[in-house]
C-alpha cells in the first residue's frame, strides 16, 4: 500500500513544518491527479480483494465507532462524575461484576466500547470496572446474544456458554487489574480540559478527538485485518480442525486475525462447522474482547504499554475460560 | 517529526469521510461492503462526521473572533490514515468480493430449517443458497423434475471445475462466504470468472467435495447459461431474514 500511504509520514525536520490543510490538499491533488496508476495497482485480484475488505471493515465500524464517539462525549460533558461514583459500589471489587454486567445496555460492536471505556477512566471510574465494561459489552449485548440464537439454531446452550464465558473474562480481567495492574501503565488522559468552553463546545471537540484519534487506529486494524483475510490460505485450518487442543487455538487466533463485527462473528462461527463447538465458543469469546483492530484501539485510548500486558493476557484468559465452560456446559 | 493535525484539516478529513459515507449510503454502493440493514446507521453517521467538521469550524472561528488565546493540541499523525478509506471509497470504490475469495475461501453450505413447498413457476428462479440447501440435505426431493434458475457468478477452480457462485453476508464484506454450485451439462465453452450468469436448468444427483474445506458442492446440470447484468445487491442476505 506503499502508493496511497499519504506523504505527512515523512520525517519533517522541527521549524520547517508545512501546515496540515495545505499538506492535505496537496497530498488530495496528487492523489486525484495519480488514480488511474492507483487504479491499475489495485486491480489485481489479491489487492482488489483487499481494498473491498478493508472499505468494508471501515463502513461497518464507522457507524458504530460515530455511536461510541456520541455516548463518549454525552458521559464526558453532560454526566457528572458523582453519577458513576453514586451508580456503580465503592469498592472496586464489587465494582468490577457490577459494570461487566452493565455492558449489556450498550447496543453495538465492540468498536463502541473502546471510546466509552475511555470516558468512563476520565470520569474517575475505577480502571478495573471500565476495563470490565469494555471487554463485556460487545459480547454480552441483546443483539450480539440474539444473532448468537440464530446462527445456532441446534444448539441454543452456546448463547448461555458465550454469556457466562464473557462475563466470567471480564470480571476476571478486572480483578486481575486490581491486583496486578499499575496506573502509570494506562497513558495519560490525552483530552484537551474543557474548561472555559460551553457544553456545545466541549461535546463537539470531544467528538471530533475521539472520531480522529480512534478512528486512526481503526484503520491500523482494519489494514491488518485486510492484509490476513486476503493473504493466509483458509487449507491451514483444515489442518487444525482434527486436533482438540489445535483447533481451539486455532479459531483463537482467527478470531483475532479476522476481527470480525461481535454482532456477525456467530455465523462466521456457525459455518466453521469442521471444528468443535467448544472450539467455536472459543472464537465467540476471544473475538469481541481483542481483536487486531481493537488491539491497534486500545493502544490509542489508554496507551501502548497498557495494550501490550492487557491484549496477551486478555486472550490467554479468555481461551481458558472458554474451554472450562466449553466443558461444562457444552 | 511530521506534521500534526490541525483543526482545520480536521474538519476538512471529517466533512470528506461524513460526505464519502453519505455518498455510498445514497447510491448502491454501500451494498458491496455491508448488509442493507446497515445503510441508517452509515446514512446517519456519515451526517454526525459532517456535522462535528462544521461545528469544529464554527467554534474556531468564534474562538479566532473573541482573539482568546488558544492551545491547540494537535491530533497524533495517525489520523491522517483516515484519508485512506474515503480516497478507496471515493477514487476506487473496489468491486463487492469475487471469484478470487470464493475459490481461497470454502462453501458455506449449511442445513436449512425447513424446505417449504415451491411456487409454480416454470422455469423457477430460485436463490442459489436455496437450491444449494435443498440440493445437498434433502437429496433435491423438492427440486426433481423442475426447471430451475439460478443468478451467481463464475468462478474457476485450479482444476478448471466451474462453479456459480454467491457470496453470503451477515453484516460486512469481512465476513462473506461463498456458496458454490457446480456447473455440468452445457456449459458455455468460454468462461470468464467473475461473469454474472443466469443459468437455467435441472437438479442432478451429482456431488463434489470442495478443495478447501471439504464441504459438499452440489451440481446442477446446465440447459441454458445467459450473462446478466451483476444484480443491485451482489450478496446474498437471506441468513438475514
């Protein structure tokens, strides 16, 4: 994609720098001026396939992302922060459960929940619970259970395992943040205050930051996801599909691979019909809770260090949790 | 380092991104990356991009009115990607999945419900996954003696096996599948992949395994294949309903 990688990734020495509206219409003139080379570059079957599917990653979390943005900066503007210390137990403990399950009033995919956890950390909710909601709220929401329902027509005990899979991680995660997380890990609220500015103000320039900043990263991850889906051979799986203990590692890693929408991965799991439902429990679980896009998202709302421990940990808990409730209940 | 992203450049990268997602929400283009039932939702937010770029402007001009003193905290470059999405959507706007995914990815196949009871048209249109359903897990009981019509289009196995094809979506291009059936009989001698084709014709008992991931492919034995123009909505959405 070296063509369209727009030219501010220069290295710019300090003092000689251009302004960014001029950079950008250059860099549109230029752009409009090349298509037809650009057109000829990408009308190969392998990179056409991929441009569809990361224009069809980005139409489809755009909306939701818009979504996440607009809850973000009613909490920030228009929510005190005595409503969360008042709604949510004073000691994290208890907090933790109580915000996994509130994740499931937030209709949508799990782009929404990365700049809503972002604003709950700024309105002084504990980390933990925030981080609680967060990994919940894409995997335990109405609509993402009823999709599960419906793509799982003969087994309508996966929508209880994914249920208690999800939020047994994210209480887990949480906890485990109260005992083993730092804040000096989780980077530094990077929001301008909105002191002095009217309400108006402050929710639009907090739309516009969160819709610039995650919407940044989503297109990191949508890259990658794009860069996978078109390139790794789908016959690697088949391989894996005979082995109990490859095959839940296996759609482990597709999940995070393909980083799929929460509310379409049930019948991305459904069709994975080679492999064990425990196995597809498992992609069900790991999916909404770390994903590339949402990796490349969490490392631009709380910091890269932070994403660095919490992503690894995030997946080697949730396939574990997975396969114990794939035991029990499945 | 490069350059940050000032205010106004901002508002110019959200007012093209709101204005590209209002573009392809209006015409059919969203239906080559995304389910119809997205299109409110990118309608809608394509308006709150378009609307945060003018509010960003018009409380900068306010602020530059009032001569406040600003301080300006400039995006991280890595805003500027999202020029990328609205110049693929705007100079490219790539073509919905073809043959090369259908013949990386395997058949989607997967048992129906129920198999309710046909119209009476002669010759039938029918849904590709529809027929592919019946086909394989109810052994054509319902499809025997009928001429049926099926839309896809073409893809070419590495054998040179061809098959219709139609890729089924739940919610976005990321996640379509195909779902391919097998092309016997007469088939046109020239085949081009990725050709819309109407072919007519009539159940066959006949099955092959998919290279990929082993499903069943079932076969439908050709009498009549025309080209057709590629339909309004390329996927198929019937695991919608």
């Amino acid at each position: 994609m070296a063509i369209t990688k727009p030219a501010p990734q220069r290295v710019e020495p300090e003092g000689r720098h251009l302004n960014s509206p001029l950079l950008l219409t250059i860099v549109m003139l230029v752009l409009v001026l090349l298509q037809s080379p650009i057109r000829r570059a990408l009308a190969a079957p392998v990179m056409q396939s991929w441009t569809t599917v990361f224009v069809a990653v980005m139409v489809q979390a755009l909306p939701f992302l818009v979504l996440g943005v607009l809850l973000s900066a009613a909490i920030a503007v228009f929510v005190p922060p005595s409503f969360f210390a008042r709604a949510l137990p004073g000691r994290p403990a208890l907090a933790v459960p109580v915000a996994s399950a509130a994740g499931a009033v937030l209709p949508g995919c799990e782009c929404a929940s990365v700049p809503v956890a972002g604003a709950l950390v700024r309105r002084g909710v504990t980390p933990a619970a925030a981080l609680a909601f967060l990994l919940s709220a894409p995997a335990i929401n109405p609509i993402v259970l009823t999709a599960t329902a419906v793509a799982f027509p003969g087994n309508p005990e996966m929508v209880l395992a994914r249920l208690v899979a999800s939020l047994l991680v994210a209480c887990a995660m949480g906890w485990l943040w109260l005992r083993l997380g730092r804040a000096d890990w989780l980077k530094p609220p990077s929001h301008p205050s909105h002191d002095g500015q009217s309400k108006g103000e402050a929710f639009w320039g907090s739309v516009r930051h969160d819709v610039m900043h995650a919407g940044g990263f989503l297109v990191v991850g949508a890259m990658a996801a794009a860069t996978l889906k078109a390139v790794a051979p789908e016959s690697w799986l088949r391989a894996a599909a005979g082995n109990p203990v490859l095959s839940v590692l296996a759609l482990a890693v597709l999940a995070v691979v393909l980083s799929i929408c929460s509310e379409a991965d049930a019948f991305v799991a459904a069709s994975l019909s080679q492999f064990s439902l425990t196995a597809r429990l498992t992609f069900l679980v790991v999916g909404p809770m770390i994903d590339l896009k949402l990796f490349a998202m969490q490392a631009g709302t709380f910091g890269r260090s932070f994403a660095l421990r919490f992503a690894p940990a995030t997946f080697a808990l949730a396939v574990l949790v997975s396969v114990l409730t794939g035991w029990v209940i499945l | 380092m490069g350059d940050p992203v000032n205010r106004q450049a901002q508002s110019a990268v959200l007012f093209l991104l709101g204005a590209s997602l209002l573009h392809a929400a209006t015409t059919d283009l969203y239906l080559r990356y995304v389910k119809q039932g997205l299109r409110p939702l990118v309608l809608v937010s394509g308006a709150v991009l378009i609307a945060a770029a003018v509010a960003t402007v018009w409380y900068e001009r306010k602020r530059a009115r009032s001569r406040e003193k600003t301080h300006v905290h400039p995006e991280p470059r890595v805003a500027w990607l999202l020029v990328l999405p609205l110049l693929a959507l705007i100079l490219v706007a790539p073509p919905a999945l073809g043959s090369y995914s259908a013949t990386r990815t395997g058949t989607a196949l997967q048992e129906p419900l129920a198999y309710p009871a046909l119209p009476a048209a002669d010759p039938l249109p029918l849904n590709l996954v529809d027929y592919a359903g019946r086909a394989v897990y109810d052994h054509g009981r319902t499809l025997t003696g009928r001429q049926v019509q099926l839309t896809g289009f073409l893809a070419l196995d590495h054998d040179g096996t061809p098959y219709l094809v139609r890729m089924a979506l739940n919610c976005c291009a990321a996640d379509a599948q195909p779902v391919k059936v097998a092309l016997t009989g007469e088939v046109p001698p020239v085949l081009q992949p990725d050709t819309w084709l109407r072919v007519t014709g009539t159940y066959t008992a006949r099955r092959a395994e998919d290279p990929v991931n082993g499903g069943p492919i079932p076969f439908i034995e050709v009498t009549e294949a025309k080209p057709v123009p590629e339909p309004t909505d390329p996927y198929d959405e019937s695991w919608n309903s």
